[in-house]
C-alpha cells in the first residue's frame, strides 16, 4: 500500500510547485528553518499576489534580517539569487545546482584550507555553508586546495575583503572551464592576466569605464585584440562614440563594428555619426521602394550597411530605390541584385550611377517609341532591352532600328521580325538609311536559302517563346 495518499478534495485544492530534486536531494540536507523559507516563498511567488518581504518575515515570525540571512544561505546553495539589497529583492531558480545533494564533509580533511580561507577573508566571518560550498569545489571540480586559496586571494585583492562568496565560487568556475584547477595553472592563468591588466587599466580610464578590470574583462579584451583584431585606440573610440559604461555593452558594440568592418578609429567615428542617417536613409528607402518595415535593424543590417559599405552614398542609394520602383524592382531583395550588378560593372561613385541611370531612362524612351512605331503598346520587358543592346552590338544607330521597325509594324511578332530584318542588313553589310532597297526587301528576304530560312524562323520562334514568357513575367508583377 502506498505511504501518502490524498483525498478527492484535498486533489481539487489549489497547490504549490516544489521541484522533485529539490525535495529529494536539498530537503534532507538543508537547515529547517531555510527550507520553510524557501518553500514559503514558492507559495508566495506562485499566489500571483504581490507580497514583501515583511509579508514573509510576519508569516514565519521572523525578523527581515534573519530572513535575509537564510536568503544568504540559499543563494549559497544556487537556490536562489539576491538581485537587490535596497529594496530587497530575490529571484529563484531552478534546482540545478551542479553540485547536486548538499554533502557533509569531514572538517579535519579541509582545516588547513578553511584557517587559509578565513586568513584572506578577514572582512568578515566565513560560515558552515560557505565553506561547504568551497568543499563542494573542490571535490567535484577538482580544485587543489593551494590553487583555491589563489583564487580567493585574488578575489579579495580585486574587490576586497568582504568580497561574496557568489562572486568567487563564479570565478573558480570559471577557471575550472579552462582547465585551470592545480596551483601551477592558476599561477599561469593570473600571470597572463597580470600582464594584460595595464592595458585594462588605461583603456577603463580612457573609456571611462568605472571599475578594477578582472579576469572577465581579461577574457573579453584578448577577444577585442586577438580575435576581432582591434587596436586599443579603436577599443577607446568605441566605447566613446558608443557612450558604453561596462565591458559587455562594449562587447556589443565591437560586435557590431566588426560585423561592418569598422576598425580604425576614424572609421568608428564616422560610422557613428551615420548611424542615426542610415536608419532614415533606410526608412525612406523602403519608402521608395513601397515597402512596409516593422522593424528597420534587419534591413539595415542586411542591405544598407553593406551598399554602404561597397562605397554607395545614401543619396546615390535613394536614387536608385527610386527608379528600381519604377522598373517593378519593389523589394529591397530586387534592389539588392540591381546594386550588385552595378558594383560589379564597377557603377558606385554617385556621378557614374547618375550616369548610368540618365542612360538606362534614355534606352527605355526609345524602346517604348520603337514598340509603338511596331504598334505596340505594351509595356517594357528585360528581353526589350536585350535586344537594344544586342542590335547596337551589331552597329545599327536609331534611325536603322526605327526603319527597322516601321517594316515590322503590323506583323504577328513585330520584335521578332524586326531581328530578322536586322540580321538580314548586317550580312548585307546594310547600315545605313541610304542602302536600304525597300522594293526589293520583301523578295531579298524571302528569297534566302531554305536552310537559312530554317534557322531564322527557328530563331524567330525561340525568341516568340522567350517573348511570352517575359510578358507574362511583367504581367504578374503588375
């Protein structure tokens, strides 16, 4: 028969979440008193109601201070964490503490230890759990006891002696994780910082970063230098043009300068100042180009900075949006291939894009005058402008092409027809208004070999096929 049981009522009841693990691996080892704190705190947390702290401390009937003292001992044990001291405040946490169940540990084991500890700690006493947790580190992290020791002593000289143990039990993890767990690697690891920490020193009071640098920082700083490459007076620029107060801000923020390939301390300036221009800029891009932003950081970290970034102004780039939306080019993927294609023809400086454009203009005004002389009204595709670049190829001026085309009007497919005629003058060495036989065209053209015939009308149904399938393409993009 099962030990506990409830009743159908008690089941209907509203209750309380309690992790398993906290109950089977913390409760038996745990003060009393701490773990009605901590349970009671669950059922507060989990009431929706909104409760202080004297709340608790009446409840229990106990003063705030001791209450906050078993708060102490449970962030100890990572069951909890102190997020503020005025007002008090405490967030809790899983039951995950790597530690697992809270052990007993033989004091003679450790009295060496503990007289050191509590010799670098002379700000204030050293309690049971606290020492437990340095047990904790060292059993299952490995930790020789000297090598311990350092890492206290380098806490205590970083921040003082009423340093927390939080705060330490961090730092020896985090020279657990480098493998750094005997006295002679951690010697190593505090060397190499050591060395480094002059540079840390002026650049915090360059930066105007308000605190000692610790290993943390040493961490982040050999990634600014050796990883990303920056030089400690692109580091300062940074954090000035950035208005960055801590070392993580920073780290965002050379992220960033990375990511846009800004590593001289010019370069961060102006990117800087541009910063706010290339958000409008990009605003009205998508303006241009009829496109509704939710949020315009993804657009300005995928297209505009690296537009930017082949050399396009923000006013070139405008341009562009402008007439890529008259062309049906109306997403900021479409303008991306249209500058692509400009950059690699090497199309950049603002001049050689109005240029270019003028003429793109130029080019489209003459097809839509060929198209009507042809009798049609449609509208321009890309194969119309193929075809303007491949008749001038061929050496044909305007006025051959207008010929050209007064010929084909009326035909079933007047701009195929017109590659015909076309084709037919420049083997005939035709380039010329004056060399043209209108009364013999029709027979000369129709005359040609049957293989030859075979080929252009061959030619004239690809081009028909190809034809279709761009006016169809311009259709669905209206």
């Amino acid at each position: 028969m099962a030990f506990l049981s409830a009743s159908d009522g008690f089941i209907k009841k509203s209750t309380t979440s309690v992790e398993n693990k906290f109950i089977s691996k913390y409760l038996p080892a745990i003060d009393a008193v701490a773990a009605k704190v901590y349970l009671y705190s669950l059922f507060l947390l989990q009431s929706g109601a909104s409760y202080m702290l004297t709340d608790l401390a009446h409840s229990l009937e106990l003063d705030e201070d001791k209450v906050k003292e078993y708060f102490v001992y449970l962030e100890e044990l990572e069951l909890v964490s102190i997020v503020c001291e005025n007002p008090f405040e405490v967030k809790i946490l899983e039951a995950e503490n790597v530690t697992g169940t809270p052990k007993k540990f033989k004091p003679e084991k450790y009295s060496d230890f503990t007289k050191n500890a509590q010799n670098a700690l002379k700000g204030r006493m050293i309690s049971t759990n606290e020492f437990r947790e340095y047990f904790v580190l060292m059993e299952e992290y490995g930790f020789e006891q000297n090598a311990l020791i350092m890492i206290i002593n380098y806490c205590v000289n970083l921040h003082g002696d009423n340093i927390r143990a939080a705060y330490i039990k961090k730092v020896a993890k985090s020279f657990a994780e480098d493998g750094a767990t005997t006295a002679k690697k951690v010697d190593e690891k505090l060397s190499a910082y050591t060395s480094s920490t002059p540079a840390l020193i002026n650049l915090f009071n360059a930066a105007g970063i308000k605190k000692q640098p610790d290993l943390d920082d040493d961490k982040l700083y050999k990634k600014w230098t050796n990883e990303l490459g920056f030089e400690d007076k692109a580091i300062v620029a940074a954090a000035k043009h950035f208005k960055t107060k801590n070392c993580e801000k920073l780290d965002e923020a050379l992220t960033e300068l990375y990511k846009n390939r800004k590593f001289d301390a010019k370069e961060i300036e102006d990117y800087c100042k541009n910063k706010n221009s290339i958000y409008a800029s990009t605003l009205e891009i998508a303006r241009n180009l009829g496109v509704y932003m939710q949020t315009s950081a993804p657009y300005v970290e995928n297209y505009v900075n690296i537009w930017c970034n082949y050399g396009f102004t923000f006013d070139t780039l405008r341009e562009i949006s402008a007439y890529c939306f008259k062309q049906g080019k109306n997403s900021f993927e479409d303008m991306d291939g249209f500058i692509n294609n400009l950059y690699e023809n090497g199309v950049v400086a603002e001049s050689a894009v109005t240029e270019y454009l003028d003429k793109q203009r130029t080019n489209d005004k003459l097809i839509k005058e060929i198209l009507t002389v042809c009798g049609l009204q449609r509208k321009i595709i890309p194969w119309d402008r193929d075809s303007l670049a491949r008749w001038r190829s061929w050496g044909f001026n305007n006025d051959m092409l207008f010929e050209a085309a007064k010929i084909s009007s009326g035909k079933s497919n007047p701009t195929a027809y017109m590659n015909g005629i076309l084709s037919s003058w420049k083997t005939s060495d035709v380039f010329s208004v004056e060399k043209i036989k209108y009364e013999n065209y029709e027979t000369t053209y129709r005359s040609a070999s049957k293989k030859k015939i075979g080929i252009l009308e061959q030619w004239q149904k690809t081009i028909d096929f190809n034809n279709q399938l761009n006016e169809k393409k311009s259709g669905d993009e209206d």
